[in-house]
C-alpha cells in the first residue's frame, strides 16, 4: 500500500475506480481493507479510497493520546494527498463521527455523508452496556477459539451464526480485519477512549442540507437503531434505512445491500449537483 506523511505519522491507503471520489473511513481496530466489498463493489463507478487509522495496518503506531481532532485531521490530509478539493465522504461506526466532524469543521470539502451504523456522540460507542461488557470481555479472555466466536457475536445477527462452521466463518471475517478475529490490536482502547471523550451532537444540526443518508442494522447492539434514527433526525433532510437481519458488521456480511444503497444514494447527489 501507498503512504504519506502526516502529523509526525505514515498513513497507508488504497484507492481504485475511477468517477467521482468516495472516501471511506473505518471504525474501532478496522483497517481500510475492511472496506474491500465496497471498493471492489463501487469502483466500476467512483474513484473509491480507503485508509488504515493510524496504529493500525500499514499505518504508523500511535504514541500518546489520540483523538478525533487528530483522525479527522489525517482524513483531511488524505484529500489533500489524493488532490480531491470535495469528496463523498461514507464512514462506518466511529468513521462515521470522524465523517460528520469532518463536515462541522470542512463542510466544502463534503460532497455528501453517508452513515453507517454509527453514533450522534462518541459516548454512545462507548458505553458499557451489560452485553457488551459480557462479549468485549470473552473477546479478550479465555481460549482463542472462544475469543473468535465472541467477536462473531459482535458483528453478525444469530441468524448468521446458527448452524454455521464458526472457525470457518471467523477466518473469512478475519480477512477484513487484518488478523485473526482473537487479536486485539492496542490501539482499541484509545480509539474508544478518543471517542468518549468526544461530543459535538449539539451541533450536527448545522449540517442541515448536506445530503446525508443514516443507515442502521436491526440487529446491531452496538450501535444501536435508535442512535442512527436520532442522528438523521438532527440534520435536516437526511435519509434513514435500516438493514433487517443484520448487526454491526453488514458492510462486510451483507455488502450487496450497502453497495446498492451507497450506489443509489451517491449517484443522487451527483445528478444533483450543478
């Protein structure tokens, strides 16, 4: 993969398609391959480009604390690098706080905003419910085959897992994740860490306008339904859907219905614009 140099940092990415440039960004310990369903989806129509969050992937470690300032700055950074002057910007659980801070702070360089089972705060990322501390706990603890099947548990509906060969199914998940589904990488605590400490929801109603499509999964606990439904409500004239059986991971286990969506929703704003 390419790099640049950013804010004492390297950033690897990828790009490929050609048309009107898609930036997509990745959430908590999920590098830029996990955007390959997309990329390899959308390219025969947009200029598709996806990045390691740094401390991850081909991306330099982090050293000290992190932030959404500094994720949003190295988003900036890889327009900047590609010479995009706009972009269409879609982002995935935390990508998607780092896509609408981005609009706040830049908002011309913002064709559109796509949402994808994300938050309208960092604090609702997180959050330490009773099922997700019982799951991110066995994610790290106990045998490796009991860590995979619990992130599993985090990223697909149990229709999903019923029945299924769970090993078989971690190893073709962990291809999107860039390790096994067991390892953890360090740079987790602080991106959830970046993300509490982050909130601008009060805000996001200065995004009215922008078009902007919010997209939830029916079964994701996460980031839950009711969050996304919120945050389209707060930006005025945005679009919400809702994937039925699926969880938090439906751009990777469902990706013919994001592609479609994402599809319909970027050629919209294209024939749109002047």
């Amino acid at each position: 993969m390419p790099t640049f140099e950013h804010s004492a940092a390297k950033i690897a990415y990828q790009t490929q398609g050609v048309g009107p440039p898609v930036l997509f960004i990745q959430g908590v310990g999920v590098p830029g391959c996990g955007w390959r369903p997309q990329l390899e989806g959308l390219a025969d129509r947009f200029h598709c480009a996806a990045f390691d969050h740094r401390g991850l992937g081909g991306s330099s470690p982090v050293e000290g604390r992190l932030s959404i300032a500094d994720l949003v700055g190295d988003t900036l950074a890889l327009m900047d690098h590609l010479g995009w002057a706009d972009a269409h910007l879609v982002g995935h659980s935390m990508g998607g706080v780092i896509a609408h801070q981005l609009a706040l702070e830049a908002r011309a360089r913002v064709r559109s905003l796509s949402l994808l089972c994300t938050f309208t705060r960092g604090k609702e990322a997180a959050r330490l419910s009773p099922w997700i501390a019982w799951v991110g706990l066995r994610t790290r603890v106990g045998s490796r085959p009991m860590r995979r099947r619990a992130f599993l548990e985090m990223i697909l509906p149990a229709s999903a897992r019923w029945g299924a060969d769970l090993e078989a199914l971690a190893a073709h998940y962990g291809t999107f994740f860039g390790r096994a589904l067991a390892d953890q990488p360090p740079v987790v605590m602080k991106q959830l860490q970046a993300l509490a400490r982050h909130d601008e929801r009060a805000r996001l109603h200065q995004l009215g306008g922008l078009p902007t499509l919010v997209a939830s999964a029916a079964e994701d606990r996460l980031a839950l339904p009711t969050y996304g439904r919120t945050l389209a409500g707060l930006i005025r004239g945005a679009r919400y859907y809702q994937f039925a059986d699926a969880a938090h991971g439906v751009t990777i286990a469902r990706p013919e219905l994001v592609n479609a969506l994402l599809a319909e929703h970027l050629a919209a704003v294209e024939a749109a614009r002047p």
